[in-house]
C-alpha cells in the first residue's frame, strides 16, 4: 500500500516505529509544564557505549525511527559544544546502525542545525505557542521559548532544506484566539518552503514531576482544534495526534472513542510509538497492534511510516537517501 503525499482525504493512518535516545535530561530552562528536565549537573549524559548496546537490541524489532530528545545546555555555555557534539554522534552511530534519527533538541544555531542536516532525515521543534504572554507564566524561566525564536527556527529549517515537524502544546494558558494564530503561522511559513510535513496537536497532560499541576487538555476541545486545524493548515500537512495522550481513560477497544473522535476530525498521524514516551512517562504508549484493533474495525488502515515522508527523499545528502531507500524497498 502507498501512502500518497496528502493523507487528508484517505482512510490510511500512520505511525513511526521509533525508540527514544535521551542525550541528556539536564535543561537550563524551567517549562512549568515539563516532566522531563533534570538541574543541570544532576544528570549523567547518554554514553556512546550504552546508547550502541541500546540500539543493537532494536536492530531486530522493525524500529526505524530513532528519536534524540533533549533537554538544553545554555547556547553560550563552556559546555554546549560538546553537548551538540554527543547530539552529532548519537545520530551517527544510529544512522550507521542502518536506523532514520530524528533530532528534536531545542533552538540551534544556523551552524548546529546545518550539521544535523547531514545526520537527520527530518528535525523537530514544537512552537508550542506563539503568544508572548506565556513568557510570564509557563515560559518565565525558559528563555528558549520565545516565539520569536521558534519560529526563526522553522524558518531556517525551510531554508536549510529540512523535511520538519513542529506542532502546538494546547492547555497551558492560553487563548482560542492564540490557537488560530499559532496556525496560520505555521501555514504562512510553510507556505513559503513547503518543508512542514506534520503538525503534532499536544494536549497538554498532567504529570507527576511537573510544577505546573492544571487539569489535562479536555477531549472536547482538542477535537476544535482539530477540526479547524485542518482547515488553516494546507492539505499536504499532516496532522498528529499522541494517541497516549488522548486515549488514557480507555482500556478496551470498544471504549476507544476519543482517538476515533480525533480521526474523524481529521487527524492522520499517531506520531512515533514508542516503548516510553519521555515527555511523558505517565501516558504509556500503546503497542501498534492494540492501536489496530481500536481503529481497524471503525474503516482505517493503520500503516508504519518513516520519519520522512517520500516527496523530501530528494532533499537529502546522498548518505541519507542511501539508508532511506533500504526502508522504502521493504516499506509497508
Ligand atoms: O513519543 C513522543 N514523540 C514525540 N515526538 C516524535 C513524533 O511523535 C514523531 O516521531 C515525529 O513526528 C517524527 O516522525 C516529537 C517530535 C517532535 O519533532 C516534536 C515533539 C515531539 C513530541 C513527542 C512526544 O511528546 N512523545
Ligand atoms: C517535546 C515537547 O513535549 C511537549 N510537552 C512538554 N511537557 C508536556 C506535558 N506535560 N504534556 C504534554 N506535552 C508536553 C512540549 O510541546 C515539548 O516541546
Ligand atoms: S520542555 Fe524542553 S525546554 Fe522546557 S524544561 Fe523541559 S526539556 Fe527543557
């Protein structure tokens, strides 16, 4: 089965296969939402030893997409350099392990992110939201995201020929109206480069190590945003949806009905499925197979998909297209 280059109008939904390499979980902001980060210092980084023991083990089990999620060392640390550096091996090794990375670590420079080019079949960075009234609330200790800021690095990531996925973090204090910006200026940048291939909808979800602590994203309201996501956002976009983080009061298939809710309304996508979601540990993801019994008997197709979508094969360095193309031929 082909998956065509836009998905909005078929009965096909896809997901990654992906593991999650975590570089370091010390970050230098404060995202009251966040259940991830560790204080600086306090955490050990990943070793290139134990991130390659890791990976062996999955060369057997149909992963393809190795994430590297980060927290972030301060850009004009004495210890940034080789914190890209350890970023820039891990996604070596696993590109020479024969595995896709996907890079999603925070702001970067021009440089930084023109290197992870050459070792990145997409890249990753939420905009979370664009209104700057965040900045004093969930943002006020978290310089890296200003809106500004992110969105220069959609920009340069356009510019640089990166395939990309960004999206929006829904349920942090902000507004309907903030929502409808957020969109367009996504849309507008795409518009622009064409290099946006999913927009991820995160419904904010209480976790356990935050220091937040607000009610989770509701259902309701997250089927709004889909609904007029997919109109905003142009029909080559896909739209994502973490099933973990929606479906997490049902057990049983036949009770499944938020994610089908989202469907639906035009989600497409299920993001990278992995045995831990590190962003949040709380929402264990499903396995694929229970994913297939809850959405298969309502008329979808569930489909693995590669972290690049095949219309930016040719955007990529030679190397790249060389481990890609082993994927495609035994693609779905
Ligand atoms: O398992 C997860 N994967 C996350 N992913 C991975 C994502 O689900 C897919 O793997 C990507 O769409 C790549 O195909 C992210 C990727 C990004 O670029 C930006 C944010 C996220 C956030 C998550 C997340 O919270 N949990
Ligand atoms: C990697 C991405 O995960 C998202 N993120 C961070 N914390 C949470 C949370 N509690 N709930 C949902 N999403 C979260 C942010 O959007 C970040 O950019
Ligand atoms: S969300 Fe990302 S930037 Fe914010 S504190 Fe957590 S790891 Fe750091």
């Amino acid at each position: 089965m082909n998956v065509s280059d836009c998905q909005s109008d078929s009965q096909i939904i896809t997901y990654s296969p992906a593991y999650t390499l975590v570089p370091t979980y010390e970050c230098f902001n404060r995202c009251s939402y966040c259940n991830f980060r560790a204080e600086p210092g306090s955490s050990p980084w990943l070793s290139l030893e134990d991130a390659e023991n890791q990976l062996r083990l999955l060369q057997s089990q149909g992963v393809c997409e190795i994430l590297i999620l980060s927290g972030e060392v301060h850009p004009r640390s004495s210890r940034r350099k080789a914190w890209f550096q350890r970023i820039y091996d891990l996604c070596d090794l696993a590109l020479s392990l024969g595995f896709l990375p996907h890079t999603n670590v925070g702001p970067l420079s021009w440089e930084e992110m023109a290197a992870l080019k050459q070792v990145n079949v997409s890249m990753g960075l939420m905009l979370e939201q664009l209104t700057p009234e965040l900045l004093k609330t969930v943002h006020c200790y978290a310089p890296s995201k200003i809106p500004e800021v992110r969105l220069q690095q959609l920009q340069w990531a356009g510019e640089l020929g990166i395939p990309f996925t960004t999206g929006l973090l829904f349920g942090i204090g902000e507004t309907e109206q903030d929502w409808w910006e957020s969109l367009n200026a996504i849309a507008q940048i795409h518009g622009e480069y064409g290099h946006i291939q999913e927009v991820i909808l995160q419904p904010y979800s209480e976790g356990t190590t935050e220091i937040f602590h607000s009610q989770s994203f509701g259902i309701n309201q997250l089927l709004k945003v889909i609904r007029k996501a997919r109109q905003i956002l142009p029909k080559d976009i896909t739209v994502q949806i973490p099933p973990n983080l929606v479906d997490t009061v049902d057990q049983l298939p036949q009770r499944s009905s938020a994610l089908l809710a989202c469907l639906e309304a035009g989600a497409r996508d299920l993001g990278g499925i992995s045995p831990k979601d590190e962003v949040n540990p709380d929402y264990p993801h499903p396995h694929s197979y229970r994913l297939r019994d809850v959405i298969e008997p309502a008329g979808w197709t569930l489909v693995a998909r590669l972290p690049v979508y095949p219309k930016y094969d040719s955007w990529l360095p030679a190397r790249l297209r060389q481990v890609v193309k082993r994927w495609r031929i035994g693609d779905r």
